[in-house]
C-alpha cells in the first residue's frame, strides 16, 4: 500500500485494479500502484493496470498524479514505465504535482527501487509545479535541460549518487522554490563523495535564485553540509533549512551557529545527534522556529541516518 495519503493538500484515492472509478467520478488526486497478487481478483502487469486505468477516468480532470509499486521484483527496469507515462502526458492537461515511486518498505526497501532517467517526465509534464521521486539506485535527470514551472523537487533516496547533483545543476529551473534531497547512507547507494556537494551548495545561489527552501535531509555528512551551508552565500537567501533524518553533531551545529543566519526563520535540525542543550537555546535566540524533536543516540556501530536500507 502506497504510504501517501495526503497530496498537494488533497486527499488521495487509490486505483489497483479495474472498475473502480467512473469518468464523472474522475478524482482530483490519484495513486495508481499494483497491488499483491492476493490484493485483488485481477492479475495485471503495471501496464494493463494503466490501460484500465485510462479507460475508467478522464485524465482532463487529474490535477495530482502518485506511481505507485510496478512491480515486486527489484531488479526491474522503469525505462518502460517512465515511456508508458510520458506517451500519456498528453491525456493529463492539467497536471499539477507527480510523484513517481511512492513505494512502501513493505514493498520494497528504497535501496532496491531502480529509477532512471525520470527527466523524461519533467519533460512530458511541461506544466509540472512538483516532482518528487523515491528511490536513488541508477536516478538521473539526464534527459531535461529545462522546466520553468516547477518550484518543488523532492527526491527521497537511501543512497543518492552525486551525479544526480550535477544533473540537478544542469537544469534550468528558474521558479524552484523548494528543493529536498536524501543523501542517505554509503552501505546502500551514497558515494561518499563530499566535493561533490560543497560544490553543489556553492552553485544553488546563482542556478535557482528563487529558491527559498532547502531541506538536506537523511545525510550521513550532516556535520560537513552544516560547514559548507555556513560558507556558502545561500545561507543568506533562504528562510527554512532542514537538515533533519542524519547524523548532524554538536559540532556540526556549531559550525552552523557561525553562519550569517538573520534570514533563516525555521531550522529543522530534529532526528539527528545533538546533545547540547545549550547550543540549541542559543540558535533558538538567533531563528524564531527551531525544531529539535528524537534526537538519538549514538550506538556501538556510530551514527546512523532514518533511512538507508
């Protein structure tokens, strides 16, 4: 079962097997996701299931669009399925938000979900204003040079490889506003590779001068992204930052503290490994909202982001 139940503000309705909706029943946010073979009394490739699906709504009235699983088997190819979807877009007139994976651990560890080149649908969706993608293995944005309208880019990733940061760079996305990334773990798909992303919050000013939401979310290089967020002009062009889900320090905040902050106001730094209460009353002086809610602890094997298997 899909895990989001609330889309761009809407409620979700599900479809995972034949006659389940009505054209004058169109809903206005939809996820379609195959489901266990015992689930339904239908068994249908992610395909079919989408020619049903086709059959039974007017897309015209789909504002909100969630691709669920397409298949259980984790070495499966989405080539397939972003050309299946991209060959509809047409259908889709007013589509707002897209979310391509939303796949629950239950289905599928996010470290098995093979991506791809998901720019095929920015590219079919020119009239986008979120995207937003589960899953890092083989991700690339490699075929979009362009999307004016988007102002939201979400990728939710156990292991993120930092080409996928150069593509994000690559990318002419004037309106982007909001823009969240999970850097997650080495053991399962994160290269390590901490140039790459002091470089990448380097070029953020002059690439996206519109945006104002920065969330590094799930890093095992929490403590580095602080340093380089703090040397980085950006600091001083965004109001929230979240640096939840890893593994940020005292030492990490700290490095943070010496920032030009006057713009922030929200600090997410919650589910990490702070310890000093201190430091912490002493950003809460510098930024109106900070949030420092779980914060774990430090086990015989180290530090550990929310989400890497």
């Amino acid at each position: 079962m899909p895990s989001i139940h609330t889309f761009m503000g809407s409620q979700v309705s599900y479809f995972f097997e034949p006659d389940t909706f009505a054209p004058e029943n169109t809903p206005s946010t939809l996820c379609i996701y195959l489901p266990f073979k015992d689930e339904s009394s239908h068994d249908l490739s992610f395909e079919e299931l989408w020619q049903a699906l086709l059959q039974e709504i007017d897309p015209h009235k789909v504002r909100h669009l969630i691709i669920g699983i397409w298949d259980y088997d984790e070495e499966v190819d989405t080539t397939d399925i972003i050309d299946l979807i991209a060959s509809d877009a047409h259908l889709f007139s007013h589509l707002e938000g897209l979310f391509f994976g939303d796949i629950d651990p239950d289905e599928l560890n996010i470290s098995w979900i093979v991506q791809g080149d998901v720019g095929t649908l920015l590219n079919a969706f020119p009239s986008l204003t979120y995207f937003g993608v589960r899953g890092g293995q083989d991700l690339s944005f490699a075929s979009c040079s362009s999307h004016t309208h988007l102002n939201t880019l979400i990728i939710e990733s156990g292991g993120l490889e930092a080409s996928v940061l150069q593509d994000i760079t690559s990318m002419d996305l004037s309106n982007l506003s909001y823009l969240e990334l999970w850097s997650g773990d080495s053991e399962f798909g994160f290269d390590g590779d901490t140039q790459a992303y002091n470089d990448f919050i380097t070029r953020l000013p002059e690439r996206f001068p519109s945006l104002k939401e920065l969330a590094l979310k799930n890093s095992e290089i929490a403590d580095e992204l602080a340093r380089f967020l703090a040397q980085s002009q950006l600091i001083t062009q965004l109001d929230t930052l979240d640096l939840s889900m890893g593994t940020l320090s005292d030492a990490g905040l700290h490095i943070l503290m010496e920032a030009d902050l006057q713009s922030l106001k929200t600090l997410d730094i919650s589910r990490n490994y702070i310890e000093n209460a201190d430091l912490v009353s002493s950003m809460k002086d510098r930024i109106p909202r900070v949030i420092f809610d779980h914060q774990k602890r430090e086990d015989a094997y180290g530090t550990h982001v929310d989400v890497g298997e």
